[in-house]
C-alpha cells in the first residue's frame, strides 16, 4: 500500500476522471482519486442542479480514504457569490471531517501568492457566469481591469480552445489593461498548464489559471508547498502549507 497522501477530487463531469493536470505537476509524492458530480451545462441552472452532492461526494471520498478534498470546477464555487464558497468549504469539512479546497479558493489563493491584485481575465464563459466571476473576483480583494469570454455553455468543449488560441487571447486582454499585474485564466475545462510560461514570458506577468491553482492548493492540504518548478511562477514558490484545516 502506497505511503503517498491521497487527494480526493469532485470533478465536474460524471465520468470522474482525474484532470491530467495533477499528475503532470506532481508524479510522485502525492496520489489523486475523483468522483463525478454529472455537470452538463456552464450556467447557473447547471450548476444548481449538482452542486448539492458536494457534501454527499466529500464523505464518499473520506471513506476511500482521502487525506483532503478539493472541488475542481471554478464557476461550481464562485457562481453564488464568495459566502457560497466559503459555506461550500464548511459543507465538504462538515460531511468528510478533512481539509479541502474548492477551485475558486486556489485561484484566490494562487493570485494572492504571486502578488496579483489588477486582472486582466479570460474565461471560458457566457456573459452571466462572467460578471458572477467579475464580483467573485472584487469581493476576494481584486480590480478586474478587463474580462473577456469564450461564451462556453456545454461541459467539455471548453478543451477544445488551444493553447494558442489561449495565449493570444491572454495577450489581448493584456493589451487591454496594460497597468494589469496578473492574468487569470478561469475555467477548470481549458487546457492551461504549457500556456502559462509563454503568457508570462509575452506579458511579463503571473499567470494564474484554475485547475493547476486548485491542484497547487489541493497538495498543500496533504503537507506538499506546491512547488513545480517549470510550470511558471506560482509553481516556482516554496510556499507554506495552509495551517486553517478548512482551507479558507
């Protein structure tokens, strides 16, 4: 039996399959196991019709013997507002008695770590879940300068924009908010881990995308700093891990 600490991940699509983003980060020193909410559509109706099994998936995933728990899905947490986030976080402690994380709070937190505080934000969104993200954003101490979206309602096309298309779009919005101090690309469906050392070459600035923010703030749970080196600069900080057991 493998000494390795296991992470366990509510995934938004129901096959429950563990993003290839967590592996590639951090092939050793950590395990991933996933349970499926059956997410199909990117909109608040969607979002409502699972986000209620959060809890009832936490307690699952304790039970196979999980260390943490982190919800993968940035709009799943932030579309109700940055309360909604954190009573998310209580209700998965609450059922599952273990540290976790939600998505949108390893966005926070990663954007935090870096310094970044002037966004300029590219999302995978249709214009209702972006201005929730907009507010999200503000509450959590953030100026989103610029925002632009791919107008993405259905799960799983979002994998479908390359990763240059992502980084001319990341480049554009920099371009519209050049005082911006970070980028923020949002939407754990868009394939972001090799965009982020191009952006932050072309910009100058951190890159902060969601799913390998909610993994660098998943492992921290389990005693890992997150670091990854090559994966920009957030996985180039040797940052403590959390000390609160609920992650807020």
């Amino acid at each position: 039996m493998s000494s390795e600490p296991l992470v366990g991940l509510i995934v938004p699509a129901r096959a429950g399959a563990v993003p290839a983003d967590g592996p590639q980060l951090y092939p050793t020193g950590v395990r991933f196991l996933a349970s499926g909410l059956g997410l199909e559509r990117l909109t608040p109706e969607g979002y409502d019709g699972v986000i209620g099994r959060a809890g009832e998936l936490a307690r699952a995933l304790a039970t196979e013997g999980a260390e943490a728990v982190a919800l993968m899905g940035t709009s799943l947490s932030f579309y109700r507002g940055y309360a909604f986030n954190e009573q998310l976080k209580a209700t998965m402690h609450e059922a599952s008695g273990l540290p976790v994380t939600t998505m949108s709070t390893g966005v926070v937190e990663g954007l935090r770590a870096v310094g970044a505080r002037r966004l300029a934000v590219v999302t995978a969104y249709i214009d209702e879940v972006n201005n929730r993200l907009r507010q999200f954003l503000t509450d959590s101490g953030f100026e989103v300068l610029h925002l632009r979206g791919l107008g993405i309602a259905v799960v799983g096309e979002a994998r479908n924009v390359s990763p240059e298309a992502l980084i001319e779009l990341g480049q554009q919005a920099f371009a519209a908010a050049p005082s911006a101090d970070g980028i923020l690309i949002s939407c754990g469906g868009l394939q972001t881990l090799n965009v982020t050392v191009p952006l932050e070459r072309a910009c100058g600035v951190p890159v902060i995308s969601s799913t390998p923010a909610a993994f660098w703030s998943a492992v921290r749970l389990v005693g890992l700093s997150g670091a990854a080196p090559g994966y920009g600069r957030l996985f180039e900080l040797e940052a403590s891990t959390p000390s609160v057991a609920t992650a807020s």
